[in-house]
C-alpha cells in the first residue's frame, strides 16, 4: 500500500466517526473541499461508494460499514503503539553520574539537569563536583566533563558549551595605579595572582597566543590559591591582575569591576564538553542527558 493511500483510509475513517465533513476536517486539519476531493478519490480507486451524502448527513454505504469496521482495530493498534512508545520516553528513569567542575556544574549542568528531572520524574542525576580529573571508570561514573582536550583513545566527547577565552583582569583602582601591560612579557612587572592546580599542585603558567604565536609567561605576586573564585575575590579587591576564564567574569566586566587587559593575546578554545567510555553500552537515562546537554550552537 502506498502512503497516500494509507493517508485516504485515515481520512475516510475520520469522516466515518466525526459523521460528516465538517468535523473531519477540523479534527484533520485540512479544508472540506480537500477531504471531500481525498474520499472521491478513494471511492474511485476502490471502484464502490464508500458514504451517502445528502445536504444534512454524511453515512457510511454498507461497503464503508465494512471497511471502516475493518480499518478501526489497526488504527487503534497504532495508536496505542505509540502512546506505549511516548510513555516509555517519559518513564526513563536511573541514575546518571556525572564528574564535573563547579563552574560546569553551575553554568552548564544545572539549568539542563533541573528542567530535565522535572519531567521525567524516574531520572536521578548525580553531580559530583571536584577540580582533578577523575577517571570515570574506575570511579564508576556515567560521564565526566571538562574543558574540549585530549581525551582517551576509548572516550567519546560530546560539546555541551561554546568556546571560552580565557581574561587578563584587573580592578580599575589597581590599573590607575599601575597601569595596563602592554604586552604579556611585562606580566613579570606586575602584582599578578596565581593560581595553583589542584590536580598536579603546580602553579599555572599563563598562556598566551597571538598571529599563530603561542607565549608562556610564569608570573609572580602576593597571593595564591588553588580556586578561580578566590582568584576572582583578590582582584576585585585590587590585589593584582588574575587570568581567568571569561565566563567566571562576564557580569563583572559587563559593570566595570573589573578592566580586561591584551584581550588580542587571548584566543578562543574549545569550551565544555561531555565524555563518557565508547565501549560502554549507552543506557536510556545516559543518552537522554546527553541529548539535553549538547551543545547546538548560539540561536
């Protein structure tokens, strides 16, 4: 049988239990004259009237009884197909582990997460937040995030972000009394904030990239911790300049706590994504994060 076909029958049955035109279409949502010209042409095609019309009543023939007595148990069978089908969707439940950076977390994760728990009810999320790299195998997490990177040869990455750059920021009381470097070589001049990883315990050493040319400036300066937000705090406070990623900084910079310095030395990188193990057979609860999560690009 071919689609139109099946489309006819559809509509024939339509007409058949709405008992007129009228309501058929608007149950259809097509036009009177289409639904009348899609009966004509099944009636033709079957070469047997199929309905009685009068100015006041639209009946089935005895041919259209049988036909649409015929016809009501499969379409009742496709119906009931698909409400299985659609509640199985919202009945995917288990629990996703997830291993993340705070900042995911709070930017990226929980606004998706949140609206996706919501409605489906049976779904647990777990977000574990921590700043080293976890292996995710070993630990038994569903996934891990962190910032686009090489990743293990057996881990799939999923974009849940868009690109980040990283900021050189000051507070404009400190850049009044030191002024702005001009190029990062004269970092080392400057009161700078560092920022010491919690995953190898070494100091960060910025980076820097301009026309193809990448430069690494180790810095020195009254302070170090080993979190971004605190980095943040000290340079609020006029402590030195921090260099961070911008998404930690927008509302600051967007309200003039904070004055942003060589942003031509600052490229864009490949922001958040999801990663989980390739060899691992994906679960319901998995894949519907995952769709929720990835990243589709600005509207």
């Amino acid at each position: 049988m071919k689609r139109d076909e099946l489309g006819d029958l559809v509509a024939f049955l339509a007409v058949v239990e709405a008992g007129g035109f009228t309501r058929a279409a608007a149950r259809l949502g097509t036009s009177q004259s289409a639904l009348s010209h899609t009966i004509q042409r099944l009636e033709a095609r079957l070469g047997v009237r199929l309905l009685h019309r009068t100015t006041r009543r639209v009946a089935p023939t005895e041919a259209g009884e049988t036909l649409a007595a015929a016809l009501r148990p499969g379409f009742d069978g496709i119906s009931d197909a698909v409400a299985a089908v659609q509640g199985q969707r919202d009945r995917v439940g288990g629990t996703v582990r997830i291993s993340t950076s705070a900042q995911a977390a709070e930017a990226l994760l929980w606004p998706a997460i949140s609206a996706l728990v919501a409605d489906h009810p049976a779904l647990k999320v777990e977000l574990n937040v921590e700043s080293r790299f976890t292996d995710i195998v070993a630990e038994r997490f569903d996934a891990g995030v962190r910032l686009g990177e090489s990743l293990e040869a057996d881990m799939i990455a999923v974009r849940i972000g868009p690109d980040m750059r990283m900021a050189l920021v000051a507070a404009p009381g400190h850049v009044a009394r030191h002024g702005l470097p001009a190029h990062p070589q004269e970092l080392t001049r400057h009161a700078c904030i560092n920022l010491r990883f919690q995953t190898l315990g070494n100091l960060y050493a910025w980076e820097f990239a301009k026309d193809g040319r990448a430069l690494t400036v180790r810095v020195e300066g009254p302070l170090i911790f080993n979190t971004a937000p605190l980095c943040r705090a000290a340079a609020l406070a006029g402590h030195g300049w921090a260099y961070l990623p911008e998404d930690h900084l927008t509302a600051d910079l967007a309200e003039g706590r904070l004055i942003r310095a060589l942003s031509d030395w600052c490229p864009a990188f490949a922001g958040y994504h999801l990663y989980y193990p390739s060899r691992r057979q994906m679960s319901p609860a998995l894949q519907l994060v995952i769709d929720r999560l990835r990243w589709r690009g600005a509207s």
